[in-house]
C-alpha cells in the first residue's frame, strides 16, 4: 500500500508539473512518465499476478509512456510548435488551481462513503486530482497538443478510479479503455494536422469561426 | 314526440359519409373545376346538414367504432346533439360562404389564389368535422392542427399584401400557442386516464384541475377577451368569405371544446364564475374596443369577442348551475349560450357577407371612406341592417332570443338568492349595457357606411353586387328571422343538446314565455313591416325632393362635413379610454387665417401592443442573452461542463449525507 501510494503522489506531482510548464515538450514528457506509473500500479495491486496482468501493464506503460507521447510529439515537430505561448489560465493561477485542486480532492475523498479497503489509499483523491488537471489544462491552454495532454491526464485520473474495482473488473475492461484512447489520440492527431493546414495555427481559439 | 319515430341508426353514419366523400371530391376538382367544386361541396354540406338535423330532432346520437387504426389509435366517431349544433352551423355556413366565394374570390380576380382557396375551404370544413366527430384525443389534436393549418391559409389569400402576411403570421404563432395547451391537455388527459378515448368522465374529481389547460388552449381559438390578440387583424386581412368562416364557426370550435369538455369532465369549483367572469369582460371591452374602430371588418371582429363573451356568459352560469344544484335557471342560461352559438354564426355570417361585399364594391375597408352606400347597393344595405339589429338584440330576430334567455336564467340566478346573486347581478346589468354599446356602435357603422353622402369617389361609384353574393346572404338573414320568430322550432334541438351535456337537465318543458316570445316577435315584424310598407308607398306616392344635407346657411357643404365613425363614437370610447388607450393626433387651426389643421385618432391593439408584444420582447431579449454561452470556444464549454458536474456532485452529496 505503501508503494501504491508513493506512486499516487509522485503522479500528483507530475500532474502539478504539467500545469506550471509553459514548454510542450515538458509538458509531454510528465504526462508519458505518469504514464508509466499508471502502468506499474497493477503489478503493486495484485498479489498473484499472472502473464496476463503483466502483458496488460506493460501494454499500458508501453501506451501512455511510448507511443501516445512519441505521437504528440511527432505531431509537435510536424506543427513547430514549442511553446504555450499566451494561455487562458496563465501558468501561476494554473498551479495554484492545481494545488487548490489536490487539496480540495484530499478533503473529498474523506467525506466519500468509501470500502474501508480503499481509506487509507490515495487512489480516489490522486484520480479526483488528476481530471481536475485534466480540465485545468484543457480550459487553460490554447494549443492543441496541450489540450491533448489535458485529456490525456483525465483519462489517467479515470484509470486510478478503475484501479479501485481491479478486484471486480478485468484489466482486460480497461485496455480497452486505453484502446480507444489510442485510437482517439489517432484521430486528434489527424485533427491537429488539419487544423495546422487550414488555419496555419494550432490555436483552437481560431475554431471559433466555425461556431454556426 | 319526436322519439317515438322508429329510426334505423345506419342512416346518420351513411350521410356522415356522404358528406366527407363529397368534401374530398370537392379538394380534387377544387383547381380546374369550379362547378364541379361547387356542386360537390354542396352536397356535401347538405349531407353534413342532414345528418346533424337527424341528430338533433331525436334520431339519436350516433356512434361508430371501426378497427381501423390512425395514428396507433382506433377510430371512434361520435355525433351527438352537442356536435351536431356546431356541425349544423359550420354546415350552413361552409354553404353559404362557398356560394358567395364563387363570385366574390373568382379565377377572373385572384387568379393566382382562388384555386388554393377553393381547396383549403374543404380541406378547412373536413378537418373541423373530424374535430367535432371524433372521440379520440389524437384524432381531435389531428383534426384541430389541421383546422389550424387550413384557416392559415385561407387568412393569407392575398398574401402579396404585408398586412395579411403579418395577421396570417400572428394568427399561426398565437394559434400554436392554443395548439401546445391541448397537447398538454389531452396528453395529460391520457396519462391519468390510461386511454386517449375520450367521453364523460366526470366521477374522476382528480382531473378538474386539467380545466384550466384547456380553458386557455380553447380560449384562445374562441378569442375570450385577454386571449384575442390574434382575432382582430386576421379577421380583418382574411377574404371576407373567410372572415364570416373563421368568425362565424371557427370561434365557435374553441366554444365547442369548452362546453363539451366542461360537460364531460369534472370541474374545479370555481370554474363557472371564471368563465362568466370572462365572458361579461369580453362583451363589454369587446365592444368597447369595436367602437374604437374605424375598419368595417375589424369593427365586425371585435364584436366577434362580444358575442363570444355573451356565449360563455351563459356556459359559466350553466357552469355554476351544475355546481350549486340549481337546473331551472342553469339550462336557460346554458341554451341562451347555445343558442348565440347559432345566432352569432348566421348574423355575423351575413354581416361579414355584407362588409365583403362593400368591400368588393368600393375595394376599401375603411369607413371614413365609405357613406351614402344605399342608393347603390340597396340589398346589401338592407342585409346588413337586418344582420345588424339581430346582432345588437333587437326583436324580432335571433340576437333576442338568445340574450333573452341568458338574461332569464341570469334573473334566475338573482331570484334563487344563493351565492351566484353577486355574479348575476353585474352580470345582466353588463350585459344590458353591452347591448346598448352594441346598438351605438352599429348605428354608427350603418351611419357611416350606408346614409350620408358618399365620402370617397369610389363610394360614389360602387355598385350592388350580383346573385351569387346575395343569395348566401338572402338565406342567412333567412334563418336570422326564422329563429326570430319561430323559437320553438329550435327548442328540442338546443333542450337535447343541454340534456347530453347534463343528464340530469334533459326533460323540461318550454319556458311558458317562449311561445309568448314568438308571438311577440311575428307582431313586430307584422307590424314594423307593413309600416314600413306604407311608409314606403306614401314616399313613393309624393315623391322625394333633393337638397343639400345640412345647408344651414353653408354655401359650401361636402361630404367631409358628415359625421365620422370617430366623432360619433367618441363619447363611448372617452368612458373606456382607460383600456382603449386611443392614440390622438390633433393640430388645432390657429392664428387669423390658418393653413393646415388634422385630427387624427387611432385605437391601438392595446393587449397586443402592451402586453404581448412586450412579453415577446423580453423573451427574445433573454435568448439573445442565452445565445451569448454559444460562442465556439472549446475551454469555456469544458467550464460549462464541469460546473455541470460539480453542481451534480453538490446535489449528489448533498442528497446521500444526511
């Protein structure tokens, strides 16, 4: 439990690290790391673990940690994008949600009617924490690829509330999970390098004139 | 007595189905084949006619189930002696306003909108008919959208004209309004009744409150005062076959819901005296504002709301009746309102003939136009004389009648001492004063229109017009003086009518004065005709001398001297200048040798211009305001979307912490 939980922390920091970096690639590199994490926390979970347990954990680091990021930044050097240059939430408030937000999940997840298994865990407040920066990021920053990300920790935050059930649900359920995502970086991927063509920007403040 | 005929069921069913075979036969000649049309919308009304005569002289109501699904539910007609009433008029006056549009909205003048007028006449009289036979929630709601659809297009006619555009626009959006009530109603009528079948249900107490759902939706169609926002303008714009239609039995359907759900359903208590309420406000504003006007046509609409309101003067007393118990002065209110049904579709049918006719004659609706019609059109003038002392009450004709047995059961209600005395009261003295504001407002308008000297050119030059025209109204002033002075003959129809609506009200004998009543009505006639006769002859006999009219000492008259239709209503619209909220624009004559002066007065729409229209305005302020959340920026949608969540989470949490 103990290990779980330093693992927990440590991605509650990286969550902290993507909110305060203004470059991309810092950005990317701390969701691919928590990524890996993610990806560990099974083989902490389960006692017995057997092949499958182990192909599905290295399928996920291998996923969140490898290839989703080794698309994003692909993508980045295809756009020559480096930077978030002027974000909606600047990088210091966004910090300070992402603080606010740790906190306020630490206070929740003890007001929540919980198995007495999981009391002591960080599982629930490090999920809680991870899509309130998921959504911090995606209403903060302008550019695609950091709003990629942005959904790439909330699903990471969804993956720490599944790792709850592992007793109940198969690992399988949630590689399927990771499948989709997948496929839906794929698709963003495709979007981005649209959005690239046609309006020779990722800013997807530019989307506006789209609206009708 | 009438039941005792041996009658075979069958029959009514058969001319039922005469009746819609030949109105569809009538949509498909209604393009190229005018007579064919004609004809076959004839027939068919006379069919319809017949079947309702059968109804209502005591064959029995009929009723006719078939298998056959529409719409998921099965078909179930009915026509009994309620519908039968309101079909009978919609039949006579679908006649008579066909006959007179085959002259009055020819190929030869409209040769873009006579055939689609033609056509949506039938398709209008069929979908009323399937509202007034089925009994079937959806059926009614298919009937009603297609009624509503139908008077759509045949308000817009002539729809080059922005005005028609705007009153056919007004009518659709305020006729939906209505429409959304009844679904509402009906479907909320469904889910407690588990059927959309409908009939009497009244040991259901738990749906009187669905009452006032369906009073708005019907309020609404029947043009009950705060609701008739819609009626003035299209009354007005429609072709003037149409405005006798729509005025004449399309108000009437919404009359109709009324009485046959508040028959048929349980009622909240108070419900009579609301719709009495209603009713002695529309006849009084109603007329009020019909003396504001200066557009024959429009003057005629609101007087549509008058008698609207005289109608559920005597449907709220029957109302109140029924809930304290008192059935002799209940049933003469509620046949004095049903027998204005009637009345007010045969007198304003001919009026509006009459106004239409004007109209065809001098192409203007407005009376300071008009004058000294007379002279050139003496038939029409006579018609609508005759239309118009019916309509303000007047013995001997039909307008009499009915407001007399609303005023009997009216002082009904005052005698029996019980509660209703302080409704009854106000109530007659209103309704006394509604039909003395009524006979001002159409001596003004018979003034105006029809003696005087002509005030326009085209007055001057107007011509009577032919026989197609005059017949309708020749055979509606027909039956304005029949029910005149034959009320008896109407007595079993109406006294049936009452009993299906109330059970308990179906056997009573006449009221002793109504034989006394038609009597009195033929020596009226008999006498005021043969005055008027010799009258006639002695003036024929002298001979007329021609004169300047009020040469007094004025070498210079015309015809702008004359009273108009504002200066001879003005003290009448003075007293209600509080509601009426006229509109002056004067510049008084000034200095030794003036140039230039004007008056100018207008009566507004007032509850359309100071109620609805600044309703309409604020929503459409907060939607533009709403519409400001949809700007296209994905961040703030992702706020949106997680105060969502949060505020689900609060009222989650909230809900499972005790």
């Amino acid at each position: 439990m103990r290990d779980l939980n330093l693992l927990i922390g440590l991605a509650m920091g990286l969550n902290l690290v993507a909110l305060g970096s203004s470059r991309l690639p810092s950005i990317i590199r701390a969701t691919a790391l928590q990524g890996v994490l993610l990806g560990i926390m099974p083989l902490l979970l389960e006692h017995d673990f057997g092949w499958q347990v182990v192909a599905v954990a290295v399928a996920t680091a291998i996923g969140k940690g490898v290839v989703i990021p080794g698309l994003l930044q692909r993508a980045m050097r295809a756009a020559h994008i480096e930077r978030e240059v002027e974000p909606f939430i600047g990088f210091v408030p966004s910090l300070l949600l992402g603080a606010f937000g740790t906190i306020a999940a630490l206070a929740v997840a003890r007001s929540l009617p919980l198995l007495p298994e999981h009391a002591k865990s960080l599982l629930v407040p490090g999920a809680l924490a991870s899509m309130l920066t998921g959504f911090v990021l995606l209403i903060g920053r302008v550019k695609a690829i950091s709003q990629v990300c942005g959904y790439l920790i909330f699903e990471n935050g969804i993956y720490l509330f599944g790792l709850l059930l592992i007793g109940s649900t198969p690992l399988l359920v949630e590689a399927g999970v990771l499948l989709d995502l997948t496929v839906g970086i794929f698709v963003i991927g495709i979007i981005v390098d649209r959005i690239q063509r046609a309006f020779d920007s990722l800013d997807t403040r530019k989307l506006t004139v789209l609206r009708e | 007595m009438w039941n005792e005929r041996p009658v075979r069921r069958v029959n009514t069913g058969w001319l039922v189905l005469v009746a819609v075979c030949c109105l569809l036969g009538g949509i498909a000649a209604a393009r190229a084949a005018t007579r064919a049309w004609l004809a076959l919308t004839l027939t068919g009304v006379a069919a319809g006619l017949a079947a309702a005569a059968r109804v209502l002289i005591g064959a029995g109501a009929w009723e006719w189930t078939s298998a056959m699904r529409v719409g998921g539910e099965t078909l179930h007609l009915r026509l009994d002696s309620i519908s039968a009433m309101f079909l009978a008029l919609l039949c006579v006056i679908a006649g008579a306003g066909a006959v007179y549009s085959s002259a009055y909205w020819t190929d030869a003048m409209h040769p873009r909108s006579a055939g689609a007028g033609r056509r949506w006449w039938n398709v209008l009289v069929l979908s009323i008919v399937v509202v007034l036979l089925a009994s079937n929630g959806v059926h009614f709601l298919l009937g009603w959208e297609a009624f509503t659809i139908s008077a759509y297009f045949l308000i817009t006619l002539d729809r080059d004209n922005p005005d028609v555009r705007r009153a056919g626009w007004l009518y659709l959006a305020v006729s939906h309004v209505a429409v959304l009530l009844l679904f509402t109603f009906f479907a909320l009528l469904a889910v407690r009744t588990g059927t959309w079948d409908l009939g009497p249900m009244q040991e259901r107490a738990e749906l009187a409150p669905l009452f006032w759902l369906m009073l708005v939706g019907f309020g609404i169609k029947a043009g009950v005062f705060p609701l008739h926002v819609w009626l003035p303008s299209a009354h007005a714009n429609a072709p003037s076959h149409v405005s006798a239609m729509l005025s004449g039995v399309a108000l009437k359907i919404g009359v109709y819901g009324l009485v046959r759900f508040a028959g048929w359903l349980p009622t909240p208590p108070e419900a009579g005296w609301v719709v009495a309420t209603l009713g002695v406000t529309s006849a009084v504003l109603g007329v009020a504002f019909a003396l504001g006007q200066h557009d024959i046509k429009r003057l005629l609409a609101y007087h549509s709301v008058e008698n609207v309101g005289i109608i559920l003067i005597g449907l709220g007393f029957g109302m109140v009746a029924t809930a304290q118990g008192y059935p002799a002065w209940g049933r003469l209110a509620l046949i004095g309102g049903l027998l204005h049904v009637w009345n007010h579709g045969l007198f304003k049918g001919l009026l509006f003939l009459g106004a239409g006719s004007v109209l065809h004659a001098t192409g203007t609706r407005e009376m300071s136009r008009l004058g000294g019609l007379w002279r050139r059109m003496p038939w029409t003038t006579a018609l609508f004389a005759l239309g118009a002392v019916a309509i303000c009450g007047l013995p001997p004709l039909n307008g009499f009648v009915s407001e007399w047995l609303v005023f009997l059961g009216l002082f009904g209600a005052v005698l029996s001492r019980g509660s209703s005395v302080w409704m009854a009261i106000p109530a007659a003295i209103l309704l006394a004063l509604t039909g003395a504001l009524a006979l001002a407002c159409f001596v003004k308008v018979c003034g105006v229109v029809f003696l005087g000297a002509p005030r326009s050119e085209t007055a001057a030059r107007a011509h009577e017009s032919g026989l197609a025209m005059r017949l309708p109204m020749l055979g509606l002033a027909g039956g304005c003086v029949a029910i005149g002075v034959a009320p008896l003959l109407v007595w079993p129809a109406l006294s049936r009518a009452v009993g299906t609506w109330h059970g308990g009200w179906m056997d009573a004998a006449e009221p002793a004065p109504l034989m006394m009543l038609g009597a009195v009505q033929t020596g009226v006639l008999v006498i005021g005709g043969a005055v008027a006769w010799m009258l006639w002859r002695r003036v024929r006999a002298v001979g007329c001398v021609t004169a300047p009219t009020w040469d007094c000492g004025y070498a210079l008259p015309t015809a702008r001297m004359q009273y108009t239709a504002g200066s001879f209503a003005g003290i009448v619209t003075e007293w209600f200048a509080f509601i009426l909220r006229p509109v002056l624009h004067m510049e008084r004559p000034e200095g030794l040798a003036p140039q230039s002066a004007s008056h100018w007065q207008h009566t507004p729409e007032t509850v359309l211009e100071r109620a609805v229209e600044p309703l309409g305005a604020l929503v459409l302020q907060g939607a533009v305001a709403a519409r400001r959340l949809q700007h296209g920026r994905v961040q703030a949608y992702l706020v949106y979307l997680l105060i969502g969540v949060a505020l689900l989470a609060a009222v989650v949490l909230s809900g499972v912490s005790p």
